[in-house]
C-alpha cells in the first residue's frame, strides 16, 4: 500500500513539474513573439480631434519613386521608438513589393525632447549634410545603442568625414528644427509616433507587412 502511495506520489510531482514547464514555455513564447501594448496601429476614433497632414517641404527626406504619380507615404517617426523600429523592416518590404511606383517621406516627431533624446535625429540631419540621410536612418531603426560614440561609430561605417559629422553632432545646431518638427506634428494631432499617413488615412502605431502592403497597393495617390 505504501509502495502504491509512493508512486502515485511520483507520478503527481511529475505531472506538477511538466505542468509549471508549460507555463513557463507559454510566458517565453509570449515575451518572445508578442508586441508591447500599444504598439499596434490604430486609426484615430472619429471622436477625438483627427490629426491633419502638415504641410511638406522639398527638403523633407524622402526615398522611392521620383514619378509624379507615385503614392506618397509620409511617416512621423523617433529613431528610439520601439514601435518605429519594428515597423521599419515591415514598411520597406511593402514598398519593395509594389509594384506602383511609391516614394517615402521622413519627419521627425522626438519624444524625448532631452539632450540625449535629439541625438539620433540630429545623428540623421548630420548624416544628410554628406548626402547620407538615409543610411544612416537605417542604422538607426536597427540599433538598440545611440549614445555619441555608437553614432560616431556608424558614422565611419556609412563612410561620413568623421570630424565634420562629429562638430556638427555635438553642435545642437539641429536642436531647434528638430522641436518644431515635433511641435508642429503635436499641434496637428498626431498622437504619437510612428504615425504613417497613407491617401487621407493616419495610422498610428505598428502594422504588419500583410497590412501594409494591400493598403499600399489599393489607395489612391493624391
């Protein structure tokens, strides 16, 4: 009887163990393949004040298609956003998808207003004085670090003239510009970044490739 005891005491102590592995595997999975809340992108409710395209300008980064009927993607986005980082693989590969001709345009809409927060954009801005905006862009939306060294850092890798990137980095002479960009995206009530205006639609927050690209293919260039 005892021996019986013992094993059906074995064999429930199993069962626990294999039992809290589950769990455990299911959390891993969920850490692992799930986005953060609120990183899924959402269209504005109607009743909330809807946010409205502030006007662009020829010297707005842009990247795509030159032809004049190309659809126009304008996306306001933060180097140190966790969502903008993940949408960014997601977004090149609905453009590279098309077959329409599509062209994108870069604003800036920091969140962090502090020193260390302007960095990245500043990093960009000062990339684009040697013609190198966007590669620098991309290393951005891929680095988890961006202090002053890492940026000097990808500087030389894009093959920037280190000295004059790294005056102009240290310089804050982009400080003001980069504010207002932010500032004038806030005052047009777009809530937060990454908010990709596509046609007369913003979205706000993450989509995937499969989102994407039929929105990308269906909506009429304006």
């Amino acid at each position: 009887m005892n021996r019986h005891r013992y094993l059906l005491l074995i064999c429930l102590t199993g069962l626990f163990v294999i039992l809290v592995g589950l769990i455990i595997w299911s959390k891993w999975l969920d850490s692992r393949f799930l986005l953060p809340p609120g990183t899924q992108a959402t269209i504005v409710p109607k009743a909330t004040a809807q946010p409205s395209l502030p006007p662009l300008r020829s010297n707005d980064p842009m990247r795509g298609s030159a032809d004049a009927h190309a659809l126009v993607l304008i996306e306001f986005a933060d180097y140190s956003c966790q969502a903008c980082h993940l949408l960014e693989p997601e977004l090149m590969k609905a453009m590279s998808s098309t077959k329409r001709p599509v062209r994108l345009i870069w604003r800036d809409y920091v969140t962090n207003e502090t020193p260390e927060g302007l960095l990245p954009a500043t990093a960009a801005r000062c990339a684009n004085e040697q013609g190198k905006f966007w590669e620098m862009h991309d290393i951005l939306l891929s680095a988890s670090k961006m202090d002053v060294e890492s940026l000097k850092l990808f500087a030389i890798n894009i093959g920037l003239d280190l000295p004059s990137f790294s005056t102009c980095l240290t310089s804050k002479r982009y400080d003001n510009a980069i504010k207002e960009d932010t500032a004038l995206a806030k005052n047009a009530n777009i809530p937060s970044p990454p908010t990709l205006f596509l046609g007369g639609n913003a979205l706000t927050g993450f989509l995937r490739f499969d989102e994407l690209l039929p929105l990308i293919q269906t909506t009429p260039s304006s």
